[in-house]
C-alpha cells in the first residue's frame, strides 16, 4: 500500500480549518499532518513537515494567499489546492492563483451550501494534486501563430480541459488572432467561475472571449466558453450555435468535454479538436469520434500536462493525430484549421 498524501491545512478559520481537516480524514489515502492560521505560521510548518499538499485560503491576515502561493512557487513549487468562497470576487482571485501553479480548487461553505457540499470533491483534487506536476511558474513561451493564418469561415476548433486548464487555456487563446475560428470551450470549473475566466481570457486575446449562451451562433474570431455546473455545451444545426442542454454527469461531468466533442462531430464540417491537461478520461471518447468524422486532433503531452489524464487516454485509444507541448500548441492548431480537412472514416 502506497504512503498517505501528506496535507498541511492553511486557512484563518478555526472552524474552516476543522471542516478541511474533518473532510479529509475521511479518506484513508489521506493524512493530515498539520494546519495554520497564516502564512507566517504556514512557512515554518512548510519547512518543518514537508507537505505533499497544501490547502490554501486565498484571504487571510499578514499575508493574503496569492502573496503566499507566488512565493511558494517561486522559491519552493509544491501541489497547491485554493479553498476559495464562491462569489464573484472569490472567483477573481482563484482564477489568478489558478494561473500562478496552483493546482485546483474548491469552494467553502456559505449559504444554500453544506460543507459536505463544499468539500465533496476535495479528497480527489487533493490526491490528484499530490500526482502532478508542478513547476517553478514563469511565462510560458508560446509559438505564434502565422500573420497569414487563414482558415475557413466554417471551421470549428473544440477545445477540452480539466486540471491545469486555466494556464493551459490562457496560454492558447492568449496567442489567437482576431480572425481565430469560430472556438468552444469546455472546461471543468464551478458555476459562478466561468464568466469571470471568460473575461480574463477576453483581456489576453485578440480574439473575443465569452461565456456561452444558449442559441449563440458560432462565428470566426469568437470563442466561446462552456458555463460551469448546471449544462453541458453542445454545438448544432447547419448554421451552428450553441446548444446549452441540461442533463445527468456524462463521463464523471457537467459540462462534459465528451457531450461538446461529440456533438461537434456530427456536424460534418471542418473542426479540429483539442485535449488539454486533466484527470480521469472526459473528452477522449468524443475527440476520437471527431477524428473518425474526419477532424484533426491534437493532445497536450505528459510533460507539460499539470495532469496527464485525459490526454493520456485520447493518445491511448487513438483519438490524438498529434501530440504536443503546450507551448506549441496554439500555432499548431491554428495551422491545422487552416489546412485541407482529412478524409473522415469510413
């Protein structure tokens, strides 16, 4: 049997602290070696115990959690998991701590919100934390796309991402052009998260970046991002627009990098999709049905992934045409948009 994740609980709530701390002794797999109050009391205890996890409160007194976790990850990179309220100003501050390395995050109790709630996922990100990779963060040196990049009105790019897809993403989409294809996006993230990172990435990008509504039409320079929690994105109708359906989990989510990937294959047109880092398998069994309907596909390599999950199964059942690293990925996939679609299969 392989030795405990070992998690130093970081959070100025004596209550929140005890409600972490209770949530993740639940799991066998899981010890629980220490908890702070600060920062300040967080660093000692760093050196001191040498945690395989940490969980982190992104607001706290002497030295608030983004001040801590740049610090972290430039002097001593180790797995992160932001415990972060559920509010729009919550969600500001994750989305930037998710930039910065941490690995995921979690949202707190708070009204209409249990902690059993709150926490139901977070032995897993935990885990999965302690088996990623985390590096000192610098800027991500992206390949740019071509000046005379040019595709198709039709084309579609389909883009899937889980754990480590914020930085992912924001190292892609940051690189599109203004006349980028018409983009979708889905991308595991909490309900009230999703038009926040559609913003951040809109501030980067030349192309427009939005959260989707449901009966949008799909245009070049556009892209277009799933809403967290509640739907799952689909893409439909010979003029294509987005379809925001309610439905059970499908593949463990909602939304499903699977529901948008196969939806987009029944389309029948030019379409490239895209699998980015993530744990479990969301995303492969779609992006293989694109590529069987005739897309280019790509998937993100180990090395760059925070988790190597879903683009590990793609490349495993055949569904990736291409493997790369995420620094070359824009340019790639844009180049790929703008060449002669494959024949599909028969």
């Amino acid at each position: 049997m392989s030795a405990p994740v070992r998690v130093l609980v970081v959070d100025d709530s004596p209550t929140m602290r005890g409600l972490i701390t209770a949530a993740l002794r639940r799991d066998p797999e899981i010890e629980v070696i220490g908890s702070a109050a600060d920062p300040l009391e967080a660093r000692a205890l760093i050196k001191e115990l040498n945690p395989d996890v940490i969980t982190l409160d992104v607001e706290m007194p002497n030295m608030n959690g983004l001040e801590f976790l740049e610090k972290i990850m430039r002097l001593r990179p180790m797995p992160v998991v932001m415990v972060s309220t559920l509010t729009q100003a919550g969600a500001e501050i994750t989305l930037e701590a998710l930039e910065m390395g941490a690995v995921d995050a979690v949202g707190k109790p708070g009204a209409g919100v249990t902690a059993a709630e709150a926490f139901s996922e977070l032995t897993l990100k935990v885990k999965t934390a302690a088996r990623s990779r985390v590096r000192a963060r610098g800027p991500v040196e992206t390949v740019r796309a071509h000046h005379d990049y040019r595709a198709s009105a039709d084309h579609i790019l389909a883009i899937g991402a889980s754990t480590g897809g914020v930085e992912a993403l924001l190292t892609i989409i940051s690189a599109f052009p203004a006349d980028c294809p018409a983009t979708v996006v889905t991308q595991h993230m909490p309900a009230t998260f999703t038009a926040s990172f559609a913003a951040r990435l809109n501030k980067a990008s030349a192309a427009t970046v939005t959260e989707a509504v449901d009966g949008a039409p799909l245009m070049p320079g556009h892209v277009y991002i799933a809403p967290g929690g509640l739907t799952h994105l689909e893409v439909l109708g010979t003029t294509p627009r987005c379809r925001l359906s309610e439905g059970d989990t499908v593949s463990g989510h909602r939304p499903s990098v699977d529901v948008l990937f196969r939806s987009v294959a029944r389309l029948r047109r030019p379409m490239t999709g895209v699998i980015l880092t993530g744990m479990g398998r969301d995303g492969a069994q779609g992006l293989l049905e694109m590529r069987e309907a005739g897309a280019h596909t790509v998937g993100q390599d180990e090395a760059s992934s925070v988790v190597y999950g879903m683009p590990r199964v793609a490349h495993e059942i055949g569904a990736v045409e291409r493997q790369l690293p995420l620094s070359r990925i824009s340019s790639a996939i844009l180049d790929l948009c703008a060449a002669p679609p494959r024949g599909a299969a028969a």
